[in-house]
C-alpha cells in the first residue's frame, strides 16, 4: 500500500509539472500585462523599471525558471492588482467555494443514489421511466437559469431562503465557513442545490445503470434465496457493488464543481474563487490566473489520489498489498 | 412424511418469440431426510423447477399452475412476505457457480451473519458463533478467523462450502442444490458430495440434487426423477433407475457416461438436439430422437404411467415391463 501510494504521488508531480509548463505558456501567449500595470503617459524609463521589477525584461525561459523556482516554494508571484500574494489572495476565497462544492456533492449524493437504485429497481415500471425523464431536465436545464429559478421561488416568492450573499460565517482553525452557522447554511442552500441538480442527474444514471446490472447478477438472487429483504438487497449488496463508477465521476466532478462553480457564483453573488477568476481575467492579473489554474490542477490531483484510495476501501479485491500494484 | 410435494408445477417463460414451457406439469414428492436426484439436459427444466419452489425464478418467467405444497403450506399462494421468511430459513438453495453466488464486496461474516438475522432475533455475536460452527462444519479450516475474509480470497471449492454452510445455518427441512458440483474438479466435488450426505443424513434435510451427471446421483440419491423437455419423463428409486432404465431417454443418458461400456467401443450418444422449448413437437417431445418412436409418439403425448410402486413412466413403449423392474 505504502508503495502504491508512493508510485500514484511521483506521478502526480510529473503531472504537475507538465501542467506549470502548460500553464505558464499558455498565460504568456494573452496579452501584455504591462498595458494595464502602467499608465500609457509613463515615460519609457518608468516603462521600463517596471518591466524589470516584474520580470519582464528577461528572456522567456529565465522567465520559466524563475516562475517553477518560486512555485516550488508555494510562491506564485503577487497579484498586479491586489499587491498581495496570490496564493494568499485565492487561499482567502477558496473556503468559501470549498464549503460551497462540499454541499452540492452532499446534495447530489443524497438526492441521486436513492433515485437511481429505485430508477434501476423499478426500470420497468412508471416510476423507473419517470425517473429518467426527470433527470433529462437535470441535465439539460443550464446552470444559471436553474439558479435564477431558485432565487425566483424560494426567496421572492416563498421567502424562505436569502438569495445573494454569504451570510454569517464561524471560525474553524482560523477559516471562515458558513457551514456551520445556521444563517450561513441557508445562505447556501440554493447555491448548492444549483450546483448539484447537474450532478445528482449524473449520479441517478449511474445508480440505476449499475442496479440494473447488479440485479441480474447471481449473489442478488442468493441473497434473495437466504430470505434478506429487499430493502437489505439494495441498499447493502447492490449499493456497494454500484459504489465504483460513482465515487469515479464524483471526483472527477467534484474537481469540476470546484474549479469551475463560476457561473453559479456569479448568480448568487458567492464570494468565491470562481468569481475571482473572472475577475481577475478581466484585468488579466496574471499570477492570480496562473495561481488559480495551479491550484485546480492541485485539487484534481489530490481529489484522485483520494478516489483511488476510497476504491481499496470499497472493492477488497483491489486492495493492494507490498509492492504488487 | 412428506416435506414437499409438487403437483402440476407449470412454470412459463413469456418471451417474444412465444411462451415457453419451461416446466409443465411436474409432480413429485420427498419425504423428510429423502434426497431426489433431478436429472437432465441443460434447458430440460431442472433448474427452473428448483427455482420454482423458492418462487425465485426471473421475469420473464412465472410461476402459471400447479401446487407447490411445503409442510401443508402452498407455496404456490403464499404471499411474497411469507415466502421470504422461509427462503434461507427452512428451504435453501445451493447454486451452481460458487463464484458469483456470493457477494465479491461483502466480507464471508456480513454474508452469513444477514442469513442468520434475517429470520431471528438473535445478536450479532450469536449469529456469528452460529456462522463459526457451520463453516467448521463444511469443513472450513479456522473458520473464526476466515470469517473475516472476503469471496475472493477463496478457492471455488472452499466458497461452494462458504454457500453449503449458508445453506445450513438456520437448518433447512429442504435444501435445493442446482448443481453445486458441476464448476469444482473432481477431487472437490467427491469431497463435497461425500460431505453433504452425511449432513443431509445427519440433520434429517430432505435434499434436491439437480444435476445432469448420473454419476453423482447414483451415489447420492434416494430416488431420482428425469426430466425431459419441462416433463419427468421417468421416476423410481435410483438403483431400479440406473440398473434397468425403462424410458429411451434414460437408456440415452445412461450410454453416454463414459467407462459404462467396453474400452475401445465408442460411447453412444442421443441422436438431435434438446428441443426448442417455444416450438415443441405435438406428440412425446423425445419423438424425434428417439430409435423406438413411431405414429403414435409423434402424435398423441404420453401421459405418466406408475408402472410399479414408485416407478412411473412417460412412455407409449417403455423398455420395462411392469413387475418386473423392482
């Protein structure tokens, strides 16, 4: 196991890598920062103090090194904009967009397990078909319409949720999260709910896909024979066989849901890295955009080593032992 | 005493291509601590009769006629709730790959410790002294700590044991077995059906034994039924069976075992294919494989005929004469 997980983390950092060249040439390409940085009546000898304070005057791949070199000691240049270190400044937005992503994947677990193992139990029957044509609107409906619905119905008309906003937030070891003030969680409700109607649509097909599948399969029949109900059948020996593919794409998702909340950030005003993001594009705050997609690509990295060890957990038969990965 | 008896048993397939009768019109009966040796083809309906009497059998199939009577109850009637507490509690069931029947992501105590619970209210800690004792039974090596192990970390023939010991945890008055020992070689397989008799003879459980191999059931079997087509076409102790077969279908399957004959000679075989259960032919469906047929089996169906005590028939000519067999 040790073994294993030390392979899985040499070869995220050669991901990682191969993503910092991506990345770094792909920002250098779009526009020249300079414009915005400098005011355009700036004399040339003001220009150019400002090109070597930032770097600019070198060669591109001096430029490179010296971007991996600070990179690897977490530093990822200080914001045009802001003046404080990007790292720090997407650290400071990132609980929020976190606790954001941690409720709408709750959510669409919560909502899509139990309607896809019925889907599959009853695919048959009107209420498997209804399921399925249900989880065509989850799928189809986009992302800021559904939000705006929501803010339409549960806080103009029902008033029963805030629609914009953060509400109040607790201290847990020193970061702000809304998760576990009563307030806070209301406040996130409707984000969440927008962000994960997507998601438990996915997570319903899955479900009832894999049940389907299960049923047939000889160790249900056994089970049925030894006299286990129903209810046991397919929440004990179906759910656990059918936990594989989904615990797959909700990571995957999961990655998605933070990287790229953007959208619904923007409907309910979230103050989180997807709205930095956008903002930072606009005044193309380069650092931050790098230090931004670093940080995705660290998330999704962290988020499937995590997956391939929840599979150990989930399926014995891949549980690996000393050096035979 | 009788523990079951089956009367008519009709169970169909309603496929696209048409209704398929995979059993139709079964009657037996076993008496208690009794062991029936239900032999056949693969498709002749065995299986599906087995399934049948635990109400298992898969859509598209159904359950249509006929009298399951377990105990004075009929199971046939008997509510699904009912039914479900007698699976696993007083009729079990032996499937044939020991590699899919038991769950690959449950370990061996959650799988035996559900089978106890489902029927008693028993603790958990019982339940699994309760699983303890059964594996050690089948003959499981340390079965404590090997109730912690998961499906895969057996071979197939310790995991038909890991199901035989399921089989008997709540002690069964009936136990169908579809071929249990068909996957296993053969070494296991006499291992396990020298096991099973004594338990069987031990507890007093009346037994199906499916198979399609005579030669299991010729050590096995009180009595042996063989089916044909969804029908037993002939009945009676197995001895009486095996030694003086009275039906050409039995005499078929009796010729092909090899070692039966000379060396040298070739084995015979029964002519044609088992038939297309949705297009059966209108007479005896042996008809047209069989060396003895003439007008009157391709037209008329012959009904079942007791011969002698225990020993029926489903021939218009059958290779015995009555009185004789016994």
């Amino acid at each position: 196991m040790l073994v294993y997980l030390l392979r899985r983390i040499a070869q995220s950092i050669f991901v990682a890598l191969a993503m910092m060249v991506i990345v770094f040439f792909g920002i250098y390409m779009i526009g020249n920062p300079v414009d915005i940085l400098i005011s355009p009546d700036a004399t040339p000898r003001e220009i150019e103090e400002t090109m070597a304070r930032f770097g600019f005057d070198q060669p591109i791949y001096i430029q490179f090194f010296t971007f991996v070199g600070n990179a690897l000691q977490g530093d990822l240049g200080r914001s045009f904009v802001h003046g404080e270190s990007a790292v720090t400044l997407i650290l400071h937005y990132m609980p929020a967009t976190l606790e954001l992503a941690a409720l709408g994947l709750f959510f669409s677990v919560l909502i899509g397990v139990p309607l896809g193992v019925y889907a599959g139990y009853k695919a048959d029957k009107w209420q498997g078909r209804a399921i399925m044509t249900g989880s065509i609107f989850g799928f189809s409906l986009p992302n800021f319409w559904v939000g705006m619905l929501l803010i339409l119905i549960f806080a103009v008309e029902l008033r029963w949720l805030p629609s914009t906003g953060r509400g109040d937030t607790v201290d847990v070891f020193g970061i702000r999260l809304s998760i576990f003030s009563e307030n806070g969680l209301q406040y996130m409700i409707l984000p969440a709910l927008t962000l994960a109607l997507y998601k438990a649509s996915l997570v319903t097909r899955l479900a009832r896909a894999g049940t389907q599948e299960a049923l047939v399969q000889d160790y249900v029949k056994f089970a049925r024979a030894k006299g286990v109900s129903e209810t046991r059948i397919l929440f004990v020996h179906v759910l656990k066989n059918i936990m594989i593919p989904i615990v797959t794409v909700l990571g995957l998702e999961l990655g998605s849901m933070i990287a790229f909340a953007v959208v619904t950030e923007t409907v309910f005003a979230w103050p989180g890295m997807g709205k930095l993001l956008i903002d930072s594009i606009l005044t193309l705050d380069r650092p931050v955009i790098v230090a931004y997609l670093m940080m995705t690509v660290l998330i999704f990295i962290v988020i499937n080593l995590v997956v391939d060890i929840v599979y150990t957990i989930l399926d014995p038969r891949v549980r690996v032992t000393g050096g035979t990965a | 005493m009788s523990v079951l008896e089956v009367h008519n048993l009709q169970t169909h397939f309603f496929t696209d291509a048409g209704v398929v009768k995979a059993v139709d019109g079964v009657d037996f009966a076993l008496n208690e601590g009794e062991v029936l040796g239900l032999v056949g083809e693969s498709g002749s309906g065995k299986s599906v009769t087995g399934f049948s009497i635990l109400r298992l059998v898969d859509p598209p199939g159904r359950v249509v006629g006929g009298h399951i009577m377990f105990r004075g109850q009929d199971l046939a009637q008997l509510p699904e709730a009912e039914m479900r507490r007698l699976r696993g509690n007083k009729i079990a069931m032996i499937f044939q790959d020991p590699m899919m029947t038991l769950n690959p992501v449950l370990r061996i105590d959650t799988q035996m410790i559900e089978a106890v619970r489902a029927h008693e209210k028993v603790s958990a800690k019982a339940a699994r002294d309760r699983a303890i004792s059964a594996l050690a039974k089948v003959g499981i090596p340390s079965p404590a700590e090997r109730l912690d192990a998961y499906p895969h970390q057996f071979s197939g023939g310790m995991r038909q044991r890991v199901a035989i010991a399921i089989a008997l945890l709540n002690g069964p008055d009936l136990i169908v077995a579809d071929e249990p020992t068909t996957a296993l070689d053969v070494t296991i397989q006499s291992q396990i059906l020298a096991e099973i008799q004594e338990l069987a003879r031990d507890t007093g459980t009346a037994l199906i034994w499916i198979t399609h191999d005579l030669a299991v059931v010729a050590g096995l079997a009180d009595r042996v039924a063989v089916m044909y087509a969804g029908r037993i076409v002939e009945t009676g102790q197995t001895d009486a069976v095996l030694t003086a077969p009275g039906h050409p279908y039995s005499v078929g399957l009796l010729g092909s075992i090899p070692g039966h004959g000379q060396r040298g000679e070739r084995l015979t075989q029964i002519p044609g294919m088992a038939p297309n259960m949705a297009h059966l032919p209108p007479g005896c469906a042996f008809a047209p494989r069989c060396f003895n047929a003439d007008e009157r089996c391709r037209s008329d169906a012959p009904g079942i005929d007791e011969i002698d005590t225990g020993r029926a028939l489903r021939c218009h000519h059958p290779l015995i004469t009555p009185g004789v067999s016994a």
